[in-house]
C-alpha cells in the first residue's frame, strides 16, 4: 500500500523530532493532505492505526486536513476548480492555467507529552483500544 510508505515515512520525521525533546507520547498528529496528493485519508488512517501499533504514537489522535484542488488561469486570474472536462479555464478558455493548490503532503503538527504515560493530569485521555472506524 502506497500509503503505508508514506505515513512511514511521516511517522519516522515525528518520532525523530519528538526523541530529540524528550518527548515520550504522542496524543495527535495532524496533516495536511491534498486532493492531487496521490495518498487517501481514509487509506492513509489505516495504514497510521497498523503503523503506530507498539510506538509512542499509539492511540495518538489522526487529523487529516484535506485540501481541495485549485487552478488559477495565468490569463485571466480566475480561480477555479479541475472538471472532468479538462482544465481550461472557465471564463477565458484558456489552458495555460496553474495548479496552486491540492499538492499538500505534510506534517501540520504534533502534540505530545513527556514523562510517563497516565501521569498527566490534562484532560486528554489516554486510550490504548482499538480504534472503530465508522
Ligand atoms: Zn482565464
């Protein structure tokens, strides 16, 4: 699965990070993931829920902001969304138009704790379950 590589890949960045500020649990994790990215949220849920199984990002929360694709004619200036139909522009016709949004693949942010798991005193709870999927 192309996402399982991806989210790997994610996974390792995030741990590095959270290792070098001592930080030992990872409560949520959000990303940013474009419409033209080539990974799917859905996909890329599951393969973070096996891929974290027995790391400190275990249980974290996965929030997944999915950004729309978005072309601009070089032309006219219009803004406007990829059709079926093609990508010419809808008001000029042109095709020389500019993908500038919808590519997104990354790391928005992390949230984490240190010291021992079950010792904070925070409101965010702590699940090590399974987690249902609607
Ligand atoms: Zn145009």
């Amino acid at each position: 699965m192309h996402e399982l590589s991806l989210i790997t890949a994610m996974m390792d960045l995030i741990l590095k990070d959270a290792q070098s500020r001592g930080i030992r649990k990872i409560t949520r994790v959000e990303l940013k993931v474009g419409e033209f990215s080539g990974a799917y949220p859905h996909a890329l849920r599951e393969a973070f829920a096996v891929a974290s199984r027995g790391t400190p990002m275990e249980g974290a929360e996965l929030v997944i902001e999915e950004v729309p694709a978005e072309l601009r004619c070089r032309e006219c200036g219009a803004v406007f969304r990829p059709s079926e139909t093609g990508w010419a522009c809808p008001s000029c016709r042109s095709q020389n138009v500019l993908l500038q949004g919808g590519l997104e693949l990354e790391i928005q942010s992390y949230h984490g704790r240190d010291g021992d798991v079950g010792q904070g005193r925070s409101g965010q709870g702590y699940s090590s379950g399974e987690q249902e999927e609607g």
